[in-house]
C-alpha cells in the first residue's frame, strides 16, 4: 500500500542550476512541481532537499510541510516545529477559494456578464441571480458565530465550502457566500479587477466577535462600492448596496484600511474587530495558489 500523498511530477523531477543560475543570486525559491496520489488530501508530507554543485552534494536537509484539505483552515494553525503561524498568512490563505477554479464556476460567472463588462452589472446580475430573485440559487445562513472561531483548548479548525461545493448545495453561511461571489467575479475579470472582503463587528448582534462580510470593490479613483452578504437574501441589490456601502465608507474613515491593502494585502485591527483582505495583492504577497 502506498501511504505517500505526493510525489515530485516526472516531468520536473529536479531543478537543474546550471541551466537557471540567476536562482542563485538572491532569494531563490524554487517551486517544485508536486503532484498529489489523491483528490483529497491532508498529512504531513516528507521532502528532502539536496543542493549539489559540480555533481557534489553541499547541502541537504529534510522539510516537513503539513498539508490541509482543501476546505479546512486552522485558525491557530501551528508548524511542524510546534510554532505559531502568523495571523495574516492564514487570513491571507482564505485567497485561496476565489483561486479555485473549474468549468462549473467559469460557465457560471460568465452567465452574469453584459455587453458593457461592467463589475457593477455583473455583480448585480450576480446578486440577483444567486440571493435575491424568487428562484434564488442559495439560501444563506447568517454566521453569528464570533469570527474568526476559537474553540476549546485552541482548537480552530473551521470547514469552508470550496465555491465548486457552494454552487451544487441549497445553503451556505455568509463566509461561504462572499467566497462563492469572488471566485466567480475571479472567473471573469481575472487580475484586472480588485476584490476586498472585510469583516466588521456586527452591528445587530448580542454575540461578541460577530461579524458582517462585505464584499468591495473601486467604482473611481477613492471611490468603493460594496455589497453585505451577511444575510442577502430577499433584499434588493439596490437597497443592499447603498446600505453596505455607507457601512463601507464609515469603516474606512476610520482606519488605513486601503493604505495598508495596497502594500501587504491584509488588514487586521485591534483584537481582530476588524479583517479585510484584498484577494489580488495578497495571493501576489503571501505567494497563494488556488487548489491543484
């Protein structure tokens, strides 16, 4: 029985320096081509590495690196050597699902599309179709949970549905909703479109840590739309988007959210009453990919 999870791809099995040396002058990464055994996987997976020059090996070491299912995230995430991983790379990691793309998304993020390719109308045709029509796609269940979840004995693991489960199920959360929408806004516009989901503090809720999902986006220069998908069901998009949208001009006046988007990706306030991330910066910063 074979327990290996991945394995090198054959067809780039190692990386030859002699045919790319300016990986040696600073900051090399090299990316090996890994190809995994199964559709679904999660362990610890082994990797030795061995550097050699003139055919003689000068450095060697093993690598352990724990992969996680597809839609899982540990929000007290530890490395191998029991330290902490830093807050922002696993907020950053949430990239992730507009990353994942398939036909399903793709056909689907097209079908919101007009003439004019303008975000405003796909969003609201998107809107429309998915939350508000009477035949409405996805019912979505408000998370009034506090967010992100900390468990007992800091135990956070949280399920996400990929947005290729979102899209064959009745019902998603509000998390789950906003990550459906900008893995299709992703399918379409690509890199020339920039995304920002923020979780603010809940402004109806009793529950500490509550939060309300807005999803973001520039209309002109200093100007941002944003839609609530916290509980979008049976509310016109029109009547949404003024209502996040005044929630959204309010947010960022009163922190550098947008300064501190532009150069890292992340956003995280005080306690973390505060999350946003910009999809395109932060899969270019954190190096995110979406799913093999």
């Amino acid at each position: 029985m074979n327990n290996e999870i991945a394995v090198i791809d054959p067809k780039n099995p190692s990386f030859n320096v002699s045919i790319c040396p300016k990986m040696l002058k600073k900051d090399a990464r090299l990316d090996p081509a890994l190809r995994f055994n199964k559709e679904h996987v999660s362990g610890l997976l082994s990797l030795q590495w061995e550097l050699t020059f003139q055919n003689q090996a000068s450095i060697s070491d093993p690598v352990s690196v724990l992969v996680l299912a597809e839609d899982i995230v540990y929000w007290d995430l530890k490395r191998p050597d029991g330290t902490n991983v830093p807050f922002d790379f696993i907020l950053a990691s949430l990239t992730a699902w507009p990353l994942a793309q398939n036909e399903a998304i793709s056909a689907r993020g097209s079908k919101y599309l007009d003439p004019d390719m303008s975000m405003d109308k796909w969003m609201e045709n998107c809107y429309q179709d998915l939350f508000a029509n009477k035949r409405h796609r996805l019912v979505v269940d408000p998370y009034e949970d506090p967010w992100p979840p900390a468990g007992k004995n800091g135990d956070s693991m949280q399920t996400i549905k990929t947005p290729q489960e979102a899209l064959q199920v009745r019902k998603v959360n509000s998390l789950e909703a906003a990550l459906l929408v900008s893995a299709l806004e992703y399918s379409v516009f690509k890199d020339s479109q920039r995304l920002v989901l923020l979780a603010l503090p809940a402004a109806d809720s009793d529950n500490p840590g509550a939060k309300q999902f807005l999803l973001a986006w520039p209309k002109k220069k200093d100007t941002w739309e944003a839609i609530d998908l916290t509980a979008p069901n049976g509310t016109p998009f029109q009547q949404n988007l003024a209502s996040a949208t005044a929630r959204l001009d309010t947010a960022l006046k009163s922190a550098p959210i947008l300064k501190e988007l532009g150069s890292g990706g992340i956003y995280i306030a005080k306690e973390r009453r505060l999350l946003a991330i910009d999809f395109l910066k932060a899969a270019q910063v954190y190096q995110i990919k979406g799913p093999p």
